[in-house]
C-alpha cells in the first residue's frame, strides 16, 4: 500500500500463518479469557517498508511518519457473520511484545510479529481494514489446513 504513482509501494506485507495460539504473556491471567466458545489465533505477519525519501515520501508525510498494522482488524465466522470484536482485552494482553508485530512501523524497516485475534470458529476469514484506506484486505483461515490458511 502506499503512493499509487510510485514504482514499488510505500508497505509490502504478508500473513505467513495464521495459527490457534496460547496466551504466554506473564502478566496475561485467567480472567483475561476469550468470550466462551471464542478461541485465539496468531496472525504472523512480516512487513516492508521503504524509505521516506523521493517517491515514497508523500505516502510517508500522509502517515504521519508511521504505519500501524496491530489495529483495524475484523473477524467473520465460518457463517459470515461478523464478530462485534476480534480484538478484545484478551488479544492485547495474550503474547509478550517480543513476540508481537511493532504497532508502530516507520521508513525503511523490515519487521515480523504476531498480531493476536479472537475468532469464533476454526475457520472464516478475517481482514485488515485500516480507516484512513477506502477498503482493505481478507484472508480465508482454517486452522485445521496447513499454515491455518485456507485455500
């Protein structure tokens, strides 16, 4: 995403898996459950940017110097019904920050983490739609398909 004018974009990102994961925070307790019946995943994402310089750095002033990927997503159960919240105190509080995607991502980085979602059924879709974008992107899970994606 980023300047359409430019020859590469502002970002590239992917989700390399998406997987049920555990909560391993030491500060994460059991009050901080999921809803009932809701599980967690870890979407692992790896993102790159480009310098704020030349053609990239309308995109970058646009941004405010920033780009954060940790928010904006929604999840939809396997009936397309879409959860009030994926992301709920006990996705913010479930992995260490070492383990985490950065929330912040600035010029010129290359970073890999996790960002933690709740979902309702082991498989469905979930997307990344930021606010200051006209759309976003879904991807199809199935945590019982390799890589926890789908098809």
């Amino acid at each position: 995403m980023g300047n359409i004018d430019a020859e590469s974009p502002t970002i590239s990102f992917t989700v390399d898996s998406v997987e049920e994961t555990e909560c391993t925070d030491p500060l994460w307790t059991p009050g901080d459950l999921a809803a009932e019946g809701n599980r967690l995943i870890a979407v692992d994402i790896t993102a790159i940017t480009q310098p704020a310089s030349g053609e990239h750095q309308d995109s970058w002033d646009e941004l405010y110097g920033e780009i954060d990927l940790t928010n904006e997503w929604i999840s939809f159960g396997a009936d397309g019904q879409r959860m009030n919240d994926a992301q709920s105190f006990a996705t913010m509080m479930c992995l260490s920050s070492s383990e985490q995607l950065p929330s912040q991502i600035g010029p010129g980085e290359s970073v890999q983490g996790v960002v933690v979602l709740e979902v309702s059924d082991r498989a469905g879709e979930i997307a990344f739609r930021p606010w200051w974008l006209d759309g976003g992107w879904t991807w199809s899970y199935d945590l019982d398909g390799p890589e926890g994606l789908g098809a």
